[in-house]
C-alpha cells in the first residue's frame, strides 16, 4: 500500500510556498499607527498631521511618516520646504513644530508627478522604514494613501503595524471604501483603533447644524464591524486655513474646539500603549 501523505500545518505551508512575512519594528521607534481611509478626500492627511501634533503636545515623541507617495501633502500642511541631509546610508527626518518628518514631496519638486510602478512605490516606503534615522520615538503616525494596494500590503506585511485609525466621511460613497480597508486590515491581522467621522457636519451662521455628507454612516459601519466609534470631528474653516498655511490647527490654536478633539483622541491612543 502507497505510504500517507505527511499532513503539513498551515505555518508550514506558507513558510515553504513563502508567504511568511517577518515583520519587523521600525528602528528608533516603539508603536506605528496608520491612519487610513481607503478613501481619497476625506481629510486623511489633515488627521494624521494634526494627531501627530496632538500626540506631541501631550507628552510623546512622535514621527510623521508620509506614505502617500503619489499625493504627498504632509511638506504643504506642515510648512517644510527643506531637503533631508543624508550621510549616504541613511537619511535624516525633517523635524518641525518638534515632530519627526519624512516625505517623498521633500524630495522632488511640489509640481513634480510620481509616475512609478508598484515595485518602486514599495522600494520607497522600504527606504523611509529602513534608511531614515528616527531617534528615539513613542509613536510613527503613517499617513496612509488611498486604496488597498501595495503601500498597504507592505506596511501589513513586512512592517510591525500596532494599529490602524480608518476616517471617513459619513457619505455612503466613501464608506463603501472604508468597508473594504476594514477587511483588508483584519485579513492582514492589524488591529483596528476605531473609526473617526469626519466632515461630519458644519455649524452655520444661524447656529444650525448641516450634515452635508449624511448622518450616522461613520457610527452605523463601526457598529456593523464591531468596531470603536471613535467620535466625529466637524467641518471649521480654521482646519484648512491654518493646514495651508503650514501651521496645522492643533499647533496654531491648541484651545480651539477642534484641537481638543483631537488632543482626547491623543489621550485614548496614549492610553492604550503607553
């Protein structure tokens, strides 16, 4: 009689066709935080820069890593025309209002378009995890780009990510997106902080609230998931004033009613690893 077949266990299946990924800490740094929305236009960038600052302003030491390598938009919100100094071996962040800094657009011109492949998309997110000198942080905020390609599927798979925050607009056409980021992370095993609504509704002269986006989606889709709702942050001409002018509004105004939004989501997330 033919000898069985040895049963191979799963870890051994994908070690041997090699899909195990080592996932490795980015040096200088103790916890990474993407910021996410799957979804372009939903004020990701503004969020990321601004909790990165918050973060600072209660304590931490905080790096601001710019994956979108296509749309690039930390160098306009935070003010930074300068180029990173390298030794040749690794390159120096940037750092600005006391946050550490990387960013493709601090290497090419601002009218300068990316015109790569997905393999040089991924060497360069490589470089800015591997060859970038972070010293001594408590927290990388990674602003994420749109999509569920290959930034993503590098940072999930060959980076230690320990959390992801998705934001969204409460449009139904945002969170058709957001739904698929959802899944993708918990398929690629990263925890999921929570969700944030963004742009959830305006203030207008008469007092009012108008929700322009729609109401409740951002709360409806994290209770759908069985996912944290971690709040919704409104839409203020001072968040985009003070993002063009370099100066985002938690650095600029940090009493203002939008930085304290973000300065208790900071709390949360400190909270929570440290």
């Amino acid at each position: 009689m033919p000898k069985e077949k040895p049963v191979l266990s799963d870890a051994m299946r994908k070690k041997i066709s090699g899909k195990v990924h080592k996932k490795n800490p980015i040096n200088g740094t103790k916890f990474t935080i993407a910021i996410s929305s799957a979804k372009g236009g939903v004020g990701k960038s503004t969020f990321a820069t601004n909790i990165a600052l918050a973060l600072k302003k209660i304590g931490c030491k905080v790096g601001l890593l710019d994956a979108d390598i296509y749309g690039p938009s930390i160098p306009k919100m935070l003010g930074i025309i300068d180029k990173p100094k390298s030794d040749g071996q690794k390159l120096e962040p940037i750092t600005k209002y006391n946050i550490q800094c990387i960013s493709m657009g601090f290497l090419t011109d601002q009218q300068t378009p990316m015109i790569w492949r997905g393999p040089m998309v991924t060497s360069a997110i490589k470089t800015f995890t591997q060859k970038v000198n972070w010293k001594n942080l408590d927290f990388i905020i990674i602003d994420m780009p749109p999509g569920t390609g290959d930034t993503q599927l590098t940072f999930s798979q060959d980076i230690k990510m320990d959390g992801a925050i998705i934001v969204s607009t409460p449009q139904e056409v945002a969170l058709l997106d957001v739904k698929r980021g959802i899944k993708m992370f918990d398929k690629l095993g990263v925890k999921i902080l929570g969700l944030v609504d963004n742009m959830s509704f305006f203030i207008g002269d008469d007092n009012k609230k108008y929700k322009i986006f729609g109401e409740g989606g951002v709360k409806k889709t994290a209770e759908e998931y069985q996912k944290e709702f971690l709040g919704e942050i409104p839409i203020h001409s001072d968040i985009g004033k003070s993002g063009d002018e370099g100066k985002p509004i938690v650095e600029a105004n940090p009493d203002h009613e939008i930085s304290k939004i973000y300065l208790d989501l900071a709390n949360k997330i400190k909270s929570t690893y440290l």
